[in-house]
C-alpha cells in the first residue's frame, strides 16, 4: 500500500486494485479511517476532529491529484506522491 502524502503525523495511502468508490485510507496514531475522494467525507473508521480537518482540508486541495492516484492504482501503476499540508 504505497503512501502518497505525509504530514503531522497523518499517513495518507492508496491500495493498488481497491474496491470502488475512489477513497483513500488514513492513519494517526492508532486512528484509521478512509475517506471518499468524490464526496470528501469519511466513509468509515473514525479519526480526532482535529486530524479529519486537516485531512479534510488537503484533500479539497489535492482532489484531482487524488482522483488521479487512484486511477493509477486501479492501473497497479505507483501513484504520483501529494504535497503535503503545510
């Protein structure tokens, strides 16, 4: 499962050939969520308030980058790594 962006202690990562909807899978601490790309919000698991704005708030920034990561994935194609928040 590569990871594509790192920040605050956030790990964002793809897994290559993963079920549908485009999502993306989230760990902080002992955290894990996934989030859906399209709709931005998480889809299950559970993370602090504070880690889901930071996550939700890169992932506004870097929707398209993401949409295209999965693709790439769906592909087994190494996904393009994001910048992280800053």
């Amino acid at each position: 499962m590569p990871t594509i962006s790192a920040f605050y202690g956030i790990l964002i990562r793809m897994f290559f050939n993963d079920h549908a909807p485009p999502h993306f899978h989230v760990q902080y601490a002992e955290y894990k969520a996934t989030v859906d790309i399209e709709t931005l919000k998480v889809a299950s698991g559970e993370l602090p308030r504070r880690a889901q704005e930071l996550v939700l708030d890169w992932a506004e920034l870097h929707q398209q980058e993401l949409l295209e990561d999965w693709r790439l994935c769906m592909e087994k194609k190494q996904p393009n790594p994001i910048a992280p928040l800053k």
